[in-house]
C-alpha cells in the first residue's frame, strides 16, 4: 500500500520489522532504545519474534564471558534465515532478512566477524550507534558486508535522549568511555575515551522528557559516571542537585560508580538530593589490596570502607551493593580470605559475584596463572554463600515497614498472580494485588513487607497512588 511507503533518499521504505537482542550492560540496552528509535525514521517497528523480521541485530557485550558465548550461538543460528531452501512466506522466514551486529565485540572485530560469518551483513561500533539509519540505508541499497568501527573524534559529546517505550522510567547516559583501565577490562577498548556531555544539556534533556513523555524516574548512565563532568569543570554531585529540582521528577539513579571518584561533594549531594534514592552501586572487586593493585583499581579496601562509612553517615538509610570477580590471576588463599573479611565490615545488600575470566587485549590476559576452574568456582560459591547469609539478615530488617515501590510487572507462580516493583533503595518486592481485574502497571504503590529471604522479598498492598505518587 503507497500510503505505508516512505521515501528515504533514493529508496523506498514499506514498514518493516527489527528484531533485536541486546547483550550486557545497561549501557546497551539505553543504545539499543536508541536504534530502535532512529529505526523508526526509516519505517521499521520492533517485533519480540525473529521469525517475522525483516533486519535481525545483536547488540553485544564483550564483558561477561556467557554474553560472548550466547552472542556466537545466536548469530550462527542465523544462518538458517539466509540459507532456508524452502523459505515460505506462510512460515514467516524471510529470504531478504539483513543481519548486523553492534556493540563491543563489534567495536573490535568487526571486520573479522563480517569475514567469518557469511550471513552477516554489516558490523557496527559502539560510537557510530547514531549513524544507524545510514548503514541500514546503505545495505537496503545494495552495499553487502560492511564494517563502520570508527570514533567519533570531536571534542564534546552532544546528545538527546531517545526512548521508544512509554514507560515512566528512563536511561539517561551522561558520559561515555572509560580512562581507567582496570588490567580485567575491555571497556576502554571497546568504549573509548571518556567524554561528558554538558550539565546544561541533560538538565534541558530530563525536563523534556519529564514534561513531554511522561518519565517520572532516570537513571544517569556511565561505565565510569562518576567522573562525569571532569573535562568541562563540572561534576556527578552538581548535576543530581539541579536535576533535583526538576518538577516532575520523582526518583534518580546513577549507575555505575567508581570508588576512586566518589567525592565528599557527591556523598554530599546523597544527603541533600530528595529525588536520589538511597541506593549506591559501589563495585569493590575485591578485598584484598595486593589484588586490587594488579587489578589497577587505584583504591584500597581502607579507603573504600571509609567512603561506606561516610554514605552511611550522609544518608543511614543508604544500601549499598557490589560486584565482585572471584579468583583473579593467582589469588592466593589469603586474598581471597580477605575479600569474605570485607563482606562482613561492608554489609552489603546484594553483588554480583562473577569468575575471573580474561578478555582478550587486557592486562591481565596476559598474566600467567595458577588458578584452575575448580578453584574459581569454589571461590565464588564460597562468596555467594556467605553473602546471601548477611542478606538474609539485613532483608529481615524490612519487615514490618511500608516502602513505596514503582511497580513494573506482574507474574503468575503456582497459581498466584502476584505484582512486582522496586523500592527507592532498588530492592525488588512481590505482593498480590486487591482483585486480579486491578492493573498496577506503573502504579506508586504503598506495600508493608510481610516476610522476606535474602532473595525475595513479600509484601502486603497497602495503598495505589495510581500513576503519580501522592
Ligand atoms: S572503571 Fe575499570 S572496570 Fe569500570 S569500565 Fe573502566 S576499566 Fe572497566
């Protein structure tokens, strides 16, 4: 039908389905939002089934080991939508399907996955996610297997948020890049250098899409967000205070932090921001200050546990949560020794425990080591274990008590519909709804906690704000 058509340069558009998955962070699912929306300047809508798309595209993480390999496995299952020799428009596979694959494994070997896999079509970096529409452009044109991994070279970094959902909650990124180099980490590989975008442009950007599209909640990304601002004189601590102000706004985040720039004047913002909720994500690593220095985290567990103290001071009702990688390059015993002490004296609410594993290009992939599989494994279930004990014990400490969480989902488990939303300290709650007819999607809802485990927490429904907190 004409009337669906739209004409893109020298092309015709008729509308098409994206089918994407998104691997890693949530700095990846903030890009992916953001294809998907320059996507709909050429007529494309996102689809949840594979079978019906038209462009199939994998963002990746080249972080996380699993991701990696779910990335290869799912891309090689994509040959069969190129190679089918029975396709049938009744089944839905599509002979002319276009696949792509962006993020970081792109940003480093896009040339070689291009080469490798046959039925790719192009590869994209992870700086290059705004030119989108012209790569899709270009293969729609005819241009076959292409790789566009270049960096964006100039000086300031300028962007508007783009979101494609109407829910109230909304990434926000406000810095890109990382210049630590932790010896673990490919993120300045496949990132870049850092790069702030201007406070006044994201308080501008918030305002707009509080009034315009209804956000009632952000989260202010980075890989390293916390050194926001560094190269325009500004700072983390100055953007939460304005962004505080905003009418509207209802709840902040900031996501993920480095120990190294937290500053009195940012512990300071935790106590004074009304909207910045009482959660900080600390990643730690681990407890052991010799492991720390070859994991060149430019910290040690003394000053780490003197920045817990001063939040906590700040704010007593702050939570704090942690990654932590078990069995680094020839973590002796008493490292890792170290690292279980450090749980106990940091109380956390939850981490996220992960194997060392060595992405290719860092320095410590190039560190020879002792440690076998067994001894990893071991570790971190040795570092689970011990921590779901102390959740356990912190999360008995809700009951009794109202929260107000923002509820996102809701779910049947034997039987029982139950709702889902987090409280400002991001802890996740359950509680049953008044009726099954009652829809609490996106609701503020007062629930009293009835009973809880170190992973899961139950409540009771107490009142419905409905879409805005009273
Ligand atoms: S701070 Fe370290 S771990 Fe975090 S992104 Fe940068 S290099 Fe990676």
């Amino acid at each position: 039908m004409d009337m669906e058509l739209k004409k893109v340069g020298d092309l015709e558009f008729p509308p098409r389905k994206v089918w994407m998955k998104t691997y890693g962070c949530q700095m990846n699912y903030h890009d992916s939002e953001r294809i998907l929306s320059h996507l709909s300047n050429l007529n494309f809508t996102a689809t949840a089934e594979q079978s019906e798309a038209d462009l199939v595209i994998f963002n990746t993480c080249a972080v996380r080991d699993l991701a990696n390999q779910k990335f290869y496995s799912h891309l090689g299952e994509t040959k069969k939508l190129k190679t089918h020799p029975d396709i049938n428009p009744e089944t839905g596979m599509k002979k002319d399907v276009i696949v792509a694959a962006g993020g970081c494994i792109a940003q480093t070997e896009g040339k070689d996955l291009i080469t490798k896999y046959k039925q790719l079509d192009f590869a994209f970096g992870t700086d290059v996610i705004d030119n989108i529409g012209e790569m899709v452009y270009r293969a729609y044109a005819g241009e076959k297997k292409f790789s566009v991994t270049s960096w964006d070279r100039s000086e300031n970094y300028s962007i508007e948020t783009k979101i494609t959902q109407g829910s109230p909650q909304a990434y926000v990124n406000i810095i890109k890049g990382c210049d630590k180099f932790c010896s673990y980490c490919i993120v300045p590989f496949t990132r870049g250098r850092e790069k702030s975008r201007r406070l006044t442009e994201i308080v501008t950007d918030v305002k707009r899409l509080v009034e315009y599209s209804g956000v009632q909640e952000i989260m202010l990304l980075g890989q390293n967000v916390n050194s926001f601002g560094k190269d325009n004189n500004e700072s983390l601590a100055q953007l939460i205070l304005e962004l505080d102000q905003i009418n509207g706004l209802e709840r902040l985040r900031y996501t993920t932090s480095h120990p190294y720039d937290v500053t009195d004047e940012l512990i300071a913002a935790h106590a004074q921001a009304k909207k910045l909720v009482n959660h900080l994500h600390l990643p730690v690593q681990s407890g052991s200050n010799t492991v720390l220095q070859r994991m060149l985290r430019e910290y040690t567990v003394e000053h780490y546990l003197t920045l817990l103290e001063k939040m906590r001071k700040a704010n007593p009702e702050m939570i704090i949560t942690t990654d932590i990688i078990a069995g680094f390059p020839n973590e002796t015993e008493e490292e890792h020794l170290e690292t279980m002490k450090l749980l106990d004296l940091a109380q956390y609410d939850f981490i996220y425990g992960y194997t060392f594993s060595q992405r290719k290009g860092t320095k410590a992939a190039r560190m020879s080591d002792v440690l076998t599989d067994d001894i990893r494994l071991r570790r971190l279930r040795e570092i689970q274990d011990k921590q779901l004990f102390i959740q356990g014990k912190i999360r008995q400490e809700m009951i009794g008590k109202n929260y107000r969480i923002l509820v996102e989902d809701k779910g049947i488990n034997k039987g029982i519909t139950k709702w889902t939303g987090r409280t400002s300290c991001n802890r996740i709650v359950h509680f049953e709804p008044l009726t099954l007819e009652q829809d609490y999607k996106w609701h503020w809802v007062d629930v009293e906690i009835t009973s809880a485990t170190a992973l899961s927490t139950q409540g009771r429904f107490v009142r419905d704000h409905g879409k805005r907190p009273l």
